[in-house]
C-alpha cells in the first residue's frame, strides 16, 4: 500500500469553509481547530476582484490571536491550492507554529498578504465563507460576531456571488 505524503494547512479565511476548500482541494481533511498567537485577523489583503481578503497581520500584542482550522492536504494538491489562494500575486506561504485547541503546539503553512489596503471592503459573500466557516467549526462566539460585525460591499456582479453562494 502506497501511503501519500501530507501537510498541515492553517485556513483562517475563507478556506475554513469545508465546503469551499474541498471544492479546490478535494482531498483536504479537517484535523484540528487551533490559533495563531500574536496576530489578528484582517481584512484588507487585495483580492484579484478589487474587494477585501483576509490576512493574519502580525502585531506587537501578545493578546491578539487569530483562530482557524488546520487540514490535512496531500503534498501533491498544495500547487492547486497555491493558485487558488493566488501565492506570489498578493500572498506568500509561510510556516507558523500554532497553538491546538488541547495545548499543544502544531507547525503548519499558512498564507500572508503581501499586497493590502485597508480602505477595501469584503464582498457580501467572502464574508459568508469566512462565517460558515468559523460557525462549522465552532470558534468562539465573540469571534465570530466580530466576523460578522465586518462592514461589506455587495458584490456588483451577481452571477459570481451565487455562484460563490452555490456552495451552500
């Protein structure tokens, strides 16, 4: 039996939705729920569609954390991964080391903007993923009303937001 080689994926965005990850990476399985200790989450990384995406942006404050969902993924699919996610062209990969919900430490990738402007706005529906996500995974709920309380644009082409949509 061939065993295939794996890696530890930190999504934090909107990846963190199963059903959107799956959907690039079919193959990717929930490990575990864990946080990424002296960052917080933002939304201002800019997106190929002129809207805000997410980043973990390192700060000074130790208190500040941004929770997420660690997966599974088979080396092999990482290079899809990677053009989905845009790697070279507003994000860079970067190994982090996390703390898991039961204490322990977890080494995994994750992607960093390189390219932001706060002034940007989500659409309507990144928004959701990130949400969904965050819900299925059942991160803390004040974390998630601070998802929530992200102030959006709605997405002027409607054909890409159901279809965005679609997945749920």
């Amino acid at each position: 039996m061939t065993r295939i080689a794996t890696m530890y994926y930190f999504a934090y965005g909107s990846n963190m939705s199963s059903p959107r990850l799956t959907a690039r990476v079919p193959d990717a399985r929930v490990h575990c729920t864990a946080q990424l200790l002296g960052y917080r989450l933002c939304f201002h990384k800019i997106g190929r569609d002129g809207s805000a995406k997410c980043d973990a942006q390192l700060t000074a404050c130790s208190g500040d954390v941004v929770h997420g969902v660690v997966y599974r993924i088979p080396s092999g699919q990482r290079p899809r991964l990677d053009a989905c996610e845009g790697l070279g062209q507003g994000y860079r990969a970067a190994d982090v080391r996390l703390k898991r919900d039961d204490g322990d430490d977890l080494e995994a990738f994750c992607y960093l903007a390189t390219r932001t402007d706060p002034g940007l706005r989500p659409f309507d529906w990144y928004r959701e993923h990130v949400l969904y996500g965050a819900r299925e995974h059942g991160l803390p709920l004040t974390y998630r009303a601070a998802i929530a309380a992200v102030a959006v644009w709605p997405d002027p082409d409607w054909v890409r937001r159901e279809r965005e949509l679609a997945l749920y």
